[in-house]
C-alpha cells in the first residue's frame, strides 16, 4: 500500500480515523477499492468492513441499474 499525504483542515486530523474509514468507504463506493483493499485502507479485517460502510450510507453489493439491465438483456439472449 502506498502512503499518500493530504492537506486537510485541522479539524480533520482529531478525527483522523473517522476521515480515513470515510474515504476508504467512499473510495469503495466509487469503485475505486476492492472491499479488501478499503478494509485493508482502514487497518481492519475485510469481515469487519460492511459495518464501516453502514456508518456511511454505503451499500455493501454495489450492484448499478445498469448491471440489472445488462444481466436481463444477457439472460434473454
């Protein structure tokens, strides 16, 4: 993993692990992480993760409109 530097507001940095399991969750929900990766992100085991994204209105199975569509049209040929 690489270590990356941040500016942030002062304000953040008391909230250090609140901010880091933030972006993981987003980073996450943007598809830029693997579960794994933002469990891993975060310092914690990948089972313990989904409560992370749960604190941050996260859907664990991030299954799109468009992958449902795209599963039917693939289902009915």
């Amino acid at each position: 993993m690489t270590t990356m530097t941040l500016n942030v507001p002062d304000a953040l940095e008391k909230e250090h692990d609140e901010t880091v399991r933030f972006l993981a969750a987003k980073l996450y929900e943007a598809g830029k992480l693997s579960l794994g990766q933002a469990a891993e992100m975060c310092g914690m085991a990948k089972i313990d993760f989904p409560a992370v994204l749960a604190e941050f209105n996260v859907n664990y199975i991030q299954y799109s409109y468009d992958d449902i569509l795209a599963d039917i049209a693939r289902i009915n040929g």
